[in-house]
C-alpha cells in the first residue's frame, strides 16, 4: 500500500489543535437499548452537538483558520445547499472575514436562516450544480474572495478527520468506525485519522442506496458521479471528489448502502431512545449496522453522528 | 435558618456513590446562541440523557439499593403516569425483583411501552388521584411490595440530588441553578446538594403558571395542592409533598412561573439550537431565564434538563 502523503499526521494534529478553541469536544454517547438491539456496543461520536450543527464546522474553521491571511483577506466562498455554508459563514465571522455563500434558490428556510445567522452573504442561484458552479465563478471575480471547497480540500479533510481523532482518543480498541459519506470529506479523514492513531480499527462508509455513487466508485475502481440522486439523506446526495476518492479507495476497507425506509426507522430509534436530534444523512450509519447485525455482532463499533440539522416543521415520520 | 438533617450531606454523598454504576453521569452542554438570546451563561445539564430518559432514575435506583433487601424481596410498587414508572421499574430489574406500577388508563402509550420495556408489572387504574391510590393499596396489600413515592420519600430525594451534586462538581462558581418543580422531588434534592456543596448558590424552582401550587405554597407558607392542573408540562402537574414543602420552603431562593406559550418555544428552541430532545416539563426553566432577561442577565445559571421523554407522533408546535 503507498503510503498517504496527504492531508499527513502531523496536519491532522495541528488541526486539532488550531480549531480548538473555536469547536466543541462533542461528547461520546451510548444507549443500552440501542446496544441490545444491534446486538454490539456503539459509541456515537456526536458532531450534531458541534457549533453550528454539524462536524462541517471542524474543516470550515481549520481551512479559515490555516491560510495566510492575506490569501483571504477578501474573504472566503463556496456553494452549498446545507450545513457547509453554515460552518463556512461561521468561521469566516470569527476570522472577521466575509463569506460570500452561493445557495440553490430552493434551499430549505432553515438552512438559508442558519446561514444569515452566522453573517454570511448569500447569492442565490438555480438549482443546478452547473448553475451553482458559474454563479460562484461570477462571486469569485467580482469579489476576489478564495473558495473554500465543500470537501475537496485537503485542509478541510484534515479538519473533519479530527472527529475521529478525537472519538479514538477516547476510546482506543474500535474495531470499526461508520462515517457517512457524501462528498467523502468526513470519510476520508476518518479513514486517514484512523490509519495513523489507530491502524487496527477498520473504516467503513455509510451510503444510501439512492445516492450510492462511492459504493459504485469503490467497486469500480474509478470515480463515478452521483447520477439523479434521490435520498431523503440531503447531506449525501453529493458525489465523491478527485482528492477524497483516493484516500477513502485506500483507506477504507468497505462502503455499505441502505434504503430511506431503514434510515427514517434508525433516526427516529436515536431520537426516541437517546433523545438527541440527528438528520437523516447522520442515521444512515446505524440503519447500515442494524441491516447487517451478523456482520457487526459483538463488535466495538464508532459511529460518527454528522449533524443534526433538521426542519422541525417536517418529520419525515410523520 | 434551622439546619436540615434529612437527607443529610453523606446521604447525598452515599447516594451518588451507590448509583454510580447504574447510571449515566450526564453531560453538561452549553449552546452559545441559546447565551446570547437570554444575555447569560447556562450550563445545561442533560438528565434527558439519562438512563430511562430522566433524572428519576436517580432516585429511583437510589431507593431501591438502599433498602434492606429484605424489605424489598416482594418487589416495588407506585403509582405513576410518569418517568418514575420506568426508572422504578428499570431499578427493580436490576435488583431482580418485581415492579409493581399502577398506572391511569390514559396514560401515554410511550410511557406504558417504556415501562413494559424495563418488565415493569401494570395495573390500569381510572385516573383520578383517589382511583391511583386505592388500586396501589389494593396491590400493595395483595403483593407485599414495598412503596416507593416518586417524590415524597427522603431515598428519592437524595438520589435526585446527585444531578445537581454533578453539575456543582463541574461548575463550581454558578450564581443559581434552576430546576422544575412537581412534586418537588427534584427541586429538594437540588436545594440540598447546593446547600451542602455550593451554598452561595441559589435555588429558583420553574413551575408552569397552569400548575402553580409550588408557588402558591411558597408565597402562603403553607402547602397548598394543585387544583385542577392545566399545562403541556406533564411532568409537572403533581402537587408539593409533606416533605418535599419544608426542604423547599427553606433552602429555595425563589419560585417563579410561565405560561406553556412560551414553554413550548423555549422546548423548540433547544430542540433547534441545541440538537437535543427535552420534554415540556425541562423547557420551563428555561423559559424563566427568557422571560426574566434583566433578573438573569450576566450570571452562571445552571439548568437541570429534568427528562427526555416525549410523544415524537404528536409535538407541541405542529
């Protein structure tokens, strides 16, 4: 196996210890119910307690925080229907900075609040990656801001990957961590968090089956983009990017897909029986591990609880 | 001020000791929106976390592991429509003996669920206070179980007060915590370990302005039963106990009300901001602090999250 130069050790502890002051230590919740239902002990990293919502927040503020100052002195960019805008706008607030955020014009109220919330300045544009992409080329001249890309961007890996660092520090014999998977920003870190602290974990990502583009691309062996995602999963319709494939291709021992059904059942056990509100794309690792209970029984299983961003007016059980 | 003997500080001190491995030590979160709406700092700790999903696992674990276990060989019983109902029954499978629970015939099918959960043994009852107690004397007589009172026996008591004993233990200069009170179970026990432990820390009890006997007790110096209870604050709706009154009436700083208007925005703010379930009866304290802005403003103000316990089928905003 080569070996991974990128995101390195070394920038996965100064990550760590540059967002620090700006993050939370999310805490590490169980639920023996849950246990006794899976049949194997789960230890819920929980980045929906994380500012702003989510673990998103970790590779915004190290991005932010990480460039020389004068690169993004205008300020920093990106386009994202969810919780990355937020995280982005965030940072750049507690960096004094402005962040010009691209959003599709049917984004949900929620998201377009949290991101005002946070001081960011938002363009709308239609719902189409193609036209999300010109709208931030237009912002990008007109501004002279930096992009700061959703996940492909090695110091926003290196920011998500400190979940994991953090969940291995507390606890040291996993025998696999889940991490959902999107983009593969947080996959990917976690996959490298674990091969440098913590070599004999296994990591597996999380993936609904109608937006399986990393199971495809794993499989496949070349990266293969989303094609008509359609997953109640809103975080993980995005497709792999051309930095985080080969890292989760080499690093990641397997990608598990999973129906809407079985992951509206997941969320609404977390909710019920841990009384902590996650989103949908968050459950989608546990729906997996309660699909599979064979494979994972007995196991010390970490999962990585992404977010918990949720439209309260509009549960998907109801 | 008369000194309180009972429960005394080693008691709290033996209670927390004897739970321990029973029980979650809970977290205490902090949301800095939530600190900027009221202009304070709130140290929000987690009994909704805890096992059962609300702090009476405490005192219900408490009780059932201090008695002689003799005294105890025949089971547990109470009536309950409530929390108590599963932490009693939950502490009860532990100890391997029965739990015998009367329970109104309307009582929630989530909370007949989480008792059957836990090997609880019900018996339905009409659901007036004299029906509730004439079916747990039947049961008691017919069993000879031994009757844990969910608030108005100083076991219980004790065992509530290890949630403040926690938060103190972490938070050590708070100027007030403020707890819900019912029965006063809770709010005791909290006045007590803050006495014991932190004694320049005031006690407030929250109570719904639809359930105020609390309040009224506290302002006539007499104890005063509710009459006719009108809240979304199930949890809420009992009145003070005889011994319950006294520790209140002289460790308690103050107790003050609100409406379950501003109950039910407080819940959906904490539910939105904070990514955590919190059942009405946990959301009146904050919507004290919010209601009471310039009383509150600038202090450490320390919340007891009393439960997360919540019909997900049926919330309160939709």
């Amino acid at each position: 196996m080569d070996t991974i130069h990128e995101p390195g050790k070394e920038e996965i502890i100064s990550a760590a210890e540059r967002i620090r002051p700006y993050i939370h230590r999310t805490p590490v919740l169980t639920c023996s119910a849950i246990d006794e239902i899976a049949g194997a002990r789960i230890f819920f990293k929980c980045e929906n307690l994380q500012k702003a919502g989510a673990f998103k927040s970790r590779g915004a503020v190290n991005a932010v925080f990480s460039y020389d100052p004068y690169d993004i002195k205008q300020g920093v960019a990106t386009h994202s229907s969810g919780n990355h805008a937020a995280a982005l706008a965030r940072a750049a607030q507690l960096k004094h900075i402005p962040a010009y955020i691209v959003m599709p014009e049917n984004s949900s109220k929620v998201k377009v609040a949290a991101v005002k919330t946070y001081g960011g300045r938002i363009t709308f544009c239609l719902p189409t990656l193609e036209a999300r992409e010109e709208k931030l080329n237009e912002v990008l001249s007109e501004t002279n801001a930096f992009e700061i890309h959703p996940y492909n961007n090695y110091a926003v890996i290196a920011g998500q990957a400190t979940a994991a660092l953090e969940l291995i520090e507390d606890y040291t014999d996993l025998d696999v961590i889940i991490a959902p998977v999107g983009g593969g920003g947080l996959l990917s870190g976690t996959a490298l968090a674990s091969h440098y602290f913590s070599p004999l974990t296994h990591v597996i990502g999380a993936e609904p089956s109608g937006a399986d583009d990393a199971y495809q691309s794993f499989y496949q062996k070349k990266l293969i983009p989303s094609f008509n995602p359609d997953t109640i999963a809103d975080g993980l319709r995005t497709s792999l990017g051309s930095l985080t494939f080969p890292i989760i291709r080499q690093l990641v021992s397997d990608i598990l897909t999973v129906n809407d059904q079985a992951t509206i059942e997941a969320m609404k056990l977390v909710w019920e029986r841990m009384k902590i509100i996650i989103e949908p794309s968050s459950a989608v690792a546990l729906a997996i591990v309660l699909k599979h209970k064979h494979r994972f029984e007995g196991q010390r299983i970490g999962i990585i609880i992404s977010g918990g961003n949720v439209d309260l007016m509009h549960l998907p059980w109801l």
